[in-house]
C-alpha cells in the first residue's frame, strides 16, 4: 500500500512538473484578462495557451513569431465577421476551416490547423457585435503581447539546447553496429557469435531514429522552402543513417564486409562516430580526422571504402551547414517543389480520396451545422454544441470514436463531482479558487481522455454557475455534449469518412507510387539536374508513409503482416538504392551514363512494379506494355559504381516480385 502511494505521488509529481510552465501561463492570463477585460473575454485565455504550449519547447526567429501573431489577428477578424449573420457564418465556416485543413495540415501532421483554427472558433462562440469589436481586439492583442513576449525568451534558451541528441544517439549506435559486424566477419567469429544478433538488434534501435529525423526535417518546412535550415541539418542526418544502415543490411554486399584489408579503415571510421557522438559536432577536430580518414579511403575503390567516402562527406557537409547555422550564415534553404505550394495545392490537387480534402469537408460540415444552430435558435449555451463537436471531430474515425466516449464519460463524471463540490464553495471568490484548481488538472492530463473531460467540465461548469443554476447548466452541459456526439459520428459515418484501415491501404498505394516517381526522377535528371528540393520532397514524403504503415501494422495488427513488413524491408532497399543512383546522376558522378540504356531499364522496371501493384490489386501508376524494342541490361558500361546499384535494385524488385507471386500462390 505505502509503494502504491508513492508510485501515485511520483506520477503526480511528474505531471504537475511537466503541466507547470503551462498551468503558470494560463493562470496568469487568465487572472489578468479578467481584472483588464471582464469575464466575457476570457475564453480568449485558452486560444492563447493552446499556442503557447504547441511552441514553448521551440526556438522561434521574430519572423516566425511575426507570423504567429499575424495569424491570429486574421483569425479574429474572419470569427468577427462569421458572428455577424447567417450568410456571412454559413460563408466562411464552410470555407476557412476548409482552408486551415487543406493548407496546413497532413496525414503526417493531422493536427497543423487545430491553434488556428481554434481562434476562429472560440471567437465566434461569445459574439461582441460591432461595438464589443475594439475590446475583444485589444483583450487579444494583450493576450498575443504576453504571449510573443514570454515565446521569444524562451526561444533564447531553446536555442541552446542540444538539438542533435537524436543524431549523437544515432551515431553510437552505428558506431557500435558496425564494430559488432566486423567482429562477427573476423577470423575469431565463431567465438564472438553472438555479434550478429547484437547488430540486428542496434539496426532496430538506429531505425527508429532514422525515422524520426525524417520527421523532424518534415516538420521544418514552410510555405516557400521545404526544410529550414535546422531541418535541412536533420534531413541530411537521416540521410546519413539510412546510407549506413542500408550498408550494413543490404544482402547483397554482406560478403564485402569479409574483406579483411578495409576492417581496420571500418574499425576507424567507427571509432569516428563513436567520437562524434560523444560530443558536441562544432569541434574543429572532428572536422580534421574527418579529413584525414577520408583522404585515405578515396585511395582505395572497395565498396565498403567507398561507404566510408561517401559517409564521410556527407558527414562534413553537415558539420559545414552546422557551422553556418550557428553563424547565421545559412545558404538559401531548398525551395518547396511547386506541386507543394499552396496556390498550387489549393487549384490543381483537391482530390476526394486525399486525407486533407476529406477532413477540410468534415470540419467545414459540422462547425458549419454548429455555428448555424447556435445563431438561428439563440438557445442558452447553443454555442457549447459547436464547442464539443470541434473538440470531437478528429481526422480519423477511430480516434473521433474513442473522444466521443471519453468525453461523455468525463463530462457525467465532472457534472456529478461538482454536485458534491459546489455546495462547499460558496460565492464568488471560492468559485475561483475552484476554478483555478480544476484548470490546474486540465492541463495536466492528455487531451482526449476522460480525466482531461471531468477537469474541461468541471472548470466550465464553475464559471457558468456564477450565472446559471447549477443543476440546468449540468442538464444544458450533458445536453450539448450528447448533440456533439450524435452531429460528429453523422458527419464521420456519411462525410467523407476516413478509417485507419483504408488509411492504410492509400498508404501502400502511396508507397508504390513513390516507387514509380523515382523512377521518372532519374528519367528526368538523364537531360537536366533537378532542384534538390523535389528529390528532398520525394524522399521524406517516402520515409514518412513507410513509418506510417509499421505503426499502423503495431497497432492494428493484420493478417498478411509478416508478409507486407518483408514487402517495406524490400522496398525500403530499393528507395535507398534508388536515392543513391539519384545522386550520382543528378550531381553528375556518373558521366558515361547510357542515356538511351537508362531510359529502357527504367522502363522496364516501371512495368515490373506496376504488374506487382495489379497483383496486389491496387491501381498500377504505368501501362504494363513496354515497347519490344527495349533492351534490358543491369549494368552500366564505364560506370562501376552505379551499375552495382543498378545490379542489386533488380535483385530486389525480383525479390519482391516473388515474394507476391508466393503470397498470392
């Protein structure tokens, strides 16, 4: 019992620090808004805090933070202008979210739209009319003060954390994989047998962090660039670890690694990363031995010289970009390819299966329905309708489902608490002091799950009982919260709805089809090098929808999951070989390309993987025919290295031919 009580106090205690900058924030403005703006204005204190908590831990430039405030004065205005009649709501509410969604959020940030489109939500909900317009204005524009003034201290000293602890994780780990497999190929194996196991074991480990780089570099883009530089340094990162790890699993090199004459070249090279890893990447003597030690491997032409090359430059690449960064220094960042740029998006890629259309018109739906509701009854606390659903509605059935029950379940739990609480805080200012203890667990709990709900309730039902009877605002509460229900889980059954399960099948689409835009890169870059920007693109978007399906397969589980995890380990070597062919041709390491050979060998591979997404019943991206005048070779004469690439890509498209042809069979 005593162990249980303490397990329990450390949980708590590890909330309460965690929620404590947060809690502190809230509280502060909230008080504050109240004693310089009145009660009715402080709704406004939760739009502010939910920004502040998406970007405290972040370092933002006074652009960015330029921006941020921008954004939400525009929200406001757009929320003004809804409240103002039908029209005007059912107008923009149908076509604002729709925008918010479309434009700044994605299957790998579902949630980009939710700060601003929180503004232009909880505005509309407390209309102020023309005359209340100056005082919400500037209620806002003290909260956005406070706000910009506390995010750019803060970024002062996230600037100086370490931003590359992930990469220095990574590198000890490859550092450490690759002393297990020289270990395990030198004469004594036998006696160190367990090596193998311990590298396959750290491959597991080093993925995850590939992944998450690639996330990281994701999260970084901006209207005009594709990564920042920050995000450009990660990218490069994740680049780095998918060459090695590729290195280390490909099948069809594992016997160079036996080559006795490059273990001590490998040996130092991980030595190397051993000391990157330990410390920080500004030291000129990582530069230096960097050098040196690729000096002496470009003397040699073996493949796993040749690993050491090409690690090795890219290495110092991004020691140059971290040097620069920290300069401000920074070369002009990779530009956004134009099929990403939102005009293009908005004009040229609205398309029914896509997650962001599907979701915009779910949000535009129900906040229109909500909105509409709430001003044509005029009913008491309507607006707490649209205030749930808006909560409710999540991008994904499942997850919309799971909130839908754990918001009825806190919202009864929280309207029966304070049937036993109230009583005891009488007056207004013990209200308060409840209030303030009921927002205290808001923030501390996740959002989404009931404990959250009890303590959103209990905190609204507080405030509202200074004016309302407790036991009819508990009625209106409940009430409310079950329309929200029944309105969200219509939309998702009949609007366009999204599952996981069929997420997961676009996914796969998805996957393939990216197959097939690399081959029409490397078509492309026979006649002109492309922007880095659309290879950056192709690349993360790649790696992002391949981690999408590992979790979705963790989570969900499925039948043929034994078989489509051997299918993305195939197709994860084979997007790395063909990044690698990419770039000796676009950077023009390869001059005695074929142009003619290549064209057919794209060919031909675009037909083999276009018949295995019919045998996977999915819609093949190319006609299946291909010209008989084609003549297929695997290799490339006077060009060694890209036809060993060349080489092993076909071996894995073969392998992945007949691992289908047998789980079909």
């Amino acid at each position: 019992m005593k162990n249980k009580t303490k397990s329990v106090l450390a949980a708590f205690h590890s909330k309460f620090a965690a929620a404590l900058p947060i809690i502190l924030f809230f509280l502060f403005l909230f008080y504050s808004t109240i004693l310089l703006f009145g009660i009715s204005y402080s709704i406004l204190v939760s739009v502010v805090t939910i920004l502040f908590k998406v970007n405290y831990r972040k370092y933002l430039t006074v652009r960015q933070l330029i921006v941020l405030v921008g954004t939400q004065f525009l929200m406001a205005l757009l929320s003004f202008f809804a409240s103002l009649n039908v029209a005007l709501c059912i107008l923009l509410n149908l076509t604002v979210p729709f925008l918010l969604v479309f434009l700044q959020t994605s299957q790998f940030n579902p949630l980009g739209y939710f700060a601003n489109a929180m503004c232009f939500v909880f505005l509309q909900l407390r209309p102020v009319g023309w005359e209340g317009l100056a005082m919400q204005m500037g209620a806002l524009a003290y909260g956005l003060a406070v706000l910009t003034i506390i995010l750019f201290f803060c970024s002062f000293q996230n600037r100086k954390n370490d931003h590359f602890a992930a990469a220095k994780k990574g590198l000890l780990l490859l550092a450490a994989a690759l002393h297990a497999q020289i270990e395990q190929m030198s004469p004594t194996a036998e006696q160190t047998a367990p090596s193998g196991s311990q590298a396959s074991g750290q491959m597991d480990t080093i993925f995850p962090i590939l992944q998450e780089l690639y996330g990281e570099a994701y999260k970084s883009r901006g209207l005009t660039y594709v990564v920042s530089p920050q995000g450009k340094i990660q990218y490069m990162f994740a680049l780095l670890f998918q060459r090695a790890v590729y290195f280390l699993t490909n099948p069809y090199q594992a016997a160079t690694l036996s080559d006795q004459t490059c273990h001590d070249l490998l040996e130092r090279l991980a030595r190397y990363m051993e000391a990157a890893g330990n410390g920080g990447f500004e030291r000129k003597e990582l530069v230096n031995t960097g050098n040196k030690l690729l000096a002496e491997a470009e003397e040699r032409d073996e493949i796993p010289c040749i690993f050491v090359q090409n690690f090795l430059r890219l290495f110092l690449l991004i020691l140059e970009n971290i040097r620069q960064t920290d300069e401000k220094k920074s070369p002009p960042c990779w530009r956004l390819p134009s099929y990403r740029r939102p005009l293009r998006k908005l004009f040229g890629q609205i398309k029914s299966d896509a997650f962001e259309t599907r979701f915009a018109l779910r949000l535009s739906v129900v906040l229109t329905v909500g909105f509409t509701y709430s001003m044509v009854s005029q009913a008491n606390h309507g607006y707490w309708l649209v205030l749930n659903a808006f909560l409710l509605l999540r991008p994904m059935y499942e997850e919309s489902a799971t909130r839908i029950k754990t918001r009825f379940i806190g919202t009864l739990a929280g309207c029966l608490i304070l049937q036993f609480l109230l009583p005891l805080f009488h007056g207004t200012g013990w209200h308060f002091v409840l209030a303030t203890v009921m927002a205290t667990g808001l923030y501390m709990e996740t959002a989404g799950t009931w404990k959250q709900a009890l303590f959103s309730t209990c905190f609204a039902l507080t405030l509202t009982t200074l004016a309302l009877p407790q036991m009819l605002a508990a009625e209106l509460r409940i009430l409310y919260v079950v329309a929200a229900m029944v309105l969200v889980l219509l939309v998702n059954r009949f609007v366009f709805p999204t599952h996981q399960k069929g997420q997961y099948r676009y996914n796969l689409y998805q996957l393939f089809h990216t197959h097939h835009v690399y081959l029409r890169l490397l078509e492309h870059s026979l006649t002109a090098p492309l922007d880095y920007g659309v290879i950056c693109d192709v690349q993360i978007h790649y790696h992002l929808i391949h981690d999408q399906i590992i979790q979705y397969l963790k989570k969900a589980g499925n039948e043929d999951s034994a078989f489509i995890k051997k299918l993305l380990w195939i197709s994860w070597h084979m997007i790395s070989e063909a990044e690698q062919m990419l770039f000796l041709i676009n950077n023009r390491k390869a001059s005695a390309v074929n142009s003619v050979q290549m064209e057919d060998y794209l060919a031909f591979t675009a037909c083999i993987l276009s018949e295995i997404q019919e045998m996977l019943h999915m819609k093949a991206d190319r006609n299946r025919t291909v010209s008989p005048e084609i003549i297929y070779k695997r290799t490339m004469e006077g060009e060694p290295r890209l036809s060993v690439l060349m080489e092993q890509y076909s071996k894995q498209l073969s392998e992945m031919y007949r691992c289908v042809c047998s789980h079909n069979g």
